[in-house]
C-alpha cells in the first residue's frame, strides 16, 4: 500500500513535501528510541514515534523508512523540517496515540 492511501485512510496530516507519496510501505514499526528504531526498522517501513527532534531524519534516511508518523499532534521545529525537505523525508502528524494509530496501520496494512 502506499503512501498517499496510508495518509487518506488514517486521517495524517503532511508536515513535509508531498513529493513521495507513491512510495510503498511493507510495514511498521513503533519506537521512541533511536538506537531501536535503527537495530530493528526495515526498508520502507513507516516508523511511528513521538520524537521530533532533528536525528529522526538521519535515522529514517539511514533506515531507508518509507516515512515518519508522529503522535499526540506534536509538531518538530523548524530545522526538522528544514531537513526532512532537504532529504525528502516524509513526515506526517497526527492527534492519534502510537498505541492507536499503530493498531489502525496493522489492521489497514493487513487487510482487516
């Protein structure tokens, strides 16, 4: 499934470039912890977490992620996304809990 139908679905609202909504996702993973995220994410996973701080870029361009959803409707600082445009790295918000939207994702990627 990709992007553009992940945001629809799950009501996401873009923080960076629209550019990549194409790309397809083959899962997810939720961690607010970087090293975790960096030892278990697979290539085009969304990673789902609260952080929105700089390094969450480096860590999705790092783990080739197909894109970051951040929960509790924060929003990262200007220099976040600054640098997700410059990487184009997708970065979606949403008002959801991770518990909530992890749940929603499983079900819309699984079929369910």
């Amino acid at each position: 499934m990709n992007l553009k139908k992940i945001k629809k679905e799950l009501d996401l609202k873009i923080l960076s470039s629209e550019e990549g909504l194409d790309k397809e996702v083959s899962g997810a993973y939720t961690s607010d912890l970087l090293s975790d995220v960096i030892a278990n994410s697979k290539k085009n996973f969304l990673w789902i977490t609260l952080q929105i701080h700089l390094n969450i870029v480096a860590v999705a361009q790092l783990k080739e992620l197909a894109g970051i959803i951040i929960v509790n409707s924060r929003e990262p600082d200007s220099d976040t996304l600054k640098k997700a445009e410059k990487e184009k790295c997708l970065l979606f918000s949403t008002e959801k809990t991770a518990f909530e939207i992890s749940g929603k994702l499983y079900q819309l990627l699984k079929g369910k």
